[in-house]
C-alpha cells in the first residue's frame, strides 16, 4: 500500500460520483440504451455517444438515446422502455464494468487514512449497489445515494447532504469528486471544493468545466485532496 502525502492534511470527507468515476460503466450501460432502442425500432448507438449521455439518471439517459436517434416517443412508450432498461441492465450490470485504473488501491489508501468516503450519484440506488457490489466497492461505500433515494439529485445539493449523512461529517470542507457538470454544480450548490476526473462521462469536456482541480488518473487524487486541505487551512 503506497506512502499517502501528508496523511492528516486531508479534507473531512471526500464524496465520490459512481459512473465515469469510479467505474468504467460505458460498456454495459451501451449494451442496456441498446438494448431499449432495439425494442423501440431504433438504430444503436456507439460507446463514445454513450459517454456524453449519461449523468443524470436512467429516465434522462433514455430521453437522450432517443432524441439522438430520431426523436422523443409519448410518455407511456417512455415509461415502457424506462421498465425494460432498468429490468435488463439489472440483469447485465457487470458484464463488462471495472473499477478504473487505480481506484481500488487509492480507496483502500484514503479508508487506512481514515477519510470517511460515501457515493453521491444520479444511478437509481438500486442498480447502485448492485454495481458496487459486483465490482467489489461496496466494502468502501455500503450506503450509496441514489438518484431515486429522495425527492432531490444531483446538482441539488441536499442529495449530497444526504449522502453523508451517514458519516456524520459537516458539509462544510468536504470534497466532491466526480466526471461531469451534475457533480461539478452539487459541490458548488453545496459550497465545497470539487475534483473532476478527465477520463469520465460527459458533453462537456471536464476541462472545460472549471473544477478546483481535474485529475486525469486516479492515482493523483490524494494529492489533488491534500492541496485542497491545505488551501481551506491558508
């Protein structure tokens, strides 16, 4: 287990995004979208399409699919294939997802630190856990929120309150981390810092998106937190 910079100089919780995130999801949330357009008499679409589709919730990623591939359906069709999508990826959610590069050696770092971590994402609870679970993570984050956990998501920022609620820590100087302008508006909404990764899932490129600091592997993010611990302290 690596060495962590100046250990206790951290933030008081760190938040993380799941999708594009700590997850490399693309692939099987493709093969799911697919799945729906097929049933609705669509084309498919490719990954990388998929990529910039996704971040706030299935209801809307649906929405997106089709409009990318010819138009919005009525309501009843949509509510229809919103069924099918969450029934199939259910089924199909670790087929071929992975932990990014990185992050399971980085998580296991910051817990021996004693950073309180907890999942803050727009992924319907359900299919959260069952995601963090296959992919080994919920030993990290056993009480994830989801985008249907309450009456509010991301940016909102009561939907990370209530993420770490569990925790018992402040808001206050916590860190969100994620990949898009859903986790980039939370942690403004919520008045904390945020760190975007660059290789995640977003229309905007993360660079673009004018986060406190952007990492391009995880691997950097002690780092990226211990500055960012030191700049609350200045």
């Amino acid at each position: 287990m690596a060495r962590l910079p100046d250990m206790e100089r951290f933030p008081p919780a760190v938040a993380f995004d799941l999708d594009g995130t700590l997850v490399h999801s693309a692939p099987d949330l493709t093969g799911a979208l697919n799945a729906v357009l097929a049933r609705a008499g669509r084309p498919p679409v490719s990954e990388a399409l998929l990529r910039t589709l996704v971040g706030e919730g299935a209801n809307r990623l649906i929405e997106r699919g089709l409009e990318a591939t010819g138009g919005s359906l009525d309501e009843d069709t949509r509510a229809d294939l919103l069924a099918y999508f969450l029934s199939y990826y259910a089924e199909n959610i670790c087929v071929d997802s992975h932990p990014f590069a990185n992050v399971v050696s980085v998580l296991e770092d910051l817990r021996a630190a004693g950073v309180p971590m907890c999942v803050c994402t727009n992924k319907p609870e359900r299919l959260a856990r069952r995601l963090l679970a296959a992919t080994d993570l919920a030993r990290f984050f056993p009480d994830p929120v989801g985008g249907d956990s309450l009456p509010w998501k991301k940016p909102d920022a009561r939907h990370l309150e209530a993420a770490l609620a569990p925790l018992g820590v402040p808001v206050a100087g916590t860190v969100m981390v994620g990949d898009s302008a859903a986790d980039l508006g939370v942690a403004r909404n919520a008045g904390v810092p945020c760190v975007l990764v660059s290789f995640g899932y977003t229309a905007i490129p993360a660079a673009e998106l004018g986060a406190d600091i952007l990492i391009d592997d995880f691997a950097e993010l002690p780092g990226a937190l211990t500055r960012l611990a030191a700049r609350a302290l200045a």
